[in-house]
C-alpha cells in the first residue's frame, strides 16, 4: 500500500441517517472518535473520505502507528482463515 488513500480504504466509513440529528452522520469507528454531518449522504461520505486520508497521513507524518483495518482483503487475513470469505474487490 503505497498511498494515503490505499492506506484509508482499509478503514470501514459508515454514513447514516440520525433522527436525532436530522441528518445524515458520516464516522470511521476504526480510525477515529468522532466524525462529520451535512443534509446530504454523498458529501457527507466524501467529507468523511477526506477526513480519514487527513488523520492518516497525519498519524503517518507523526510516526504513529496506523491502527488494524476494518476492511478485511484476502491479503490481510491471517493464516489458517478461509481467505474467500473476507474477498473484496472494489471494481
């Protein structure tokens, strides 16, 4: 994984609508507390995008290290699990 956004699209990004609010909230529970709202669920989810490639790279830039992936590929599974059920494949 070469750049910031490879790196994020390893991190699952939820958006959903909240009555409470009545809005829509964009998090990425497995990156960060936190997270971002707006009246519309596209812009939501991409401001969300750009947050997650910012703290990445920030955390990147500080040295710290990035926490496990949510989004599991079959290249992240551990030994001895059934790779085929982890298979993503964004295309």
């Amino acid at each position: 994984m070469n750049t910031i956004k490879e790196k994020t699209n390893r991190y699952l990004k939820i958006v959903r609508w909240s009555d409470e609010d009545n809005c829509y909230v964009g998090t990425c529970p497995g990156l960060f507390f936190g997270g971002c709202h707006g009246d519309n669920e596209s812009a939501v989810y991409a401001e969300l995008c750009d947050i997650c490639e910012e703290v990445v790279e920030g955390k990147i830039e500080r040295g710290i290290a990035l926490p496990p992936p949510t989004v599991w590929r079959a290249e992240n599974v551990p030994a001895g699990v059934d790779k085929s059920v982890f298979e993503w494949n964004p295309e």
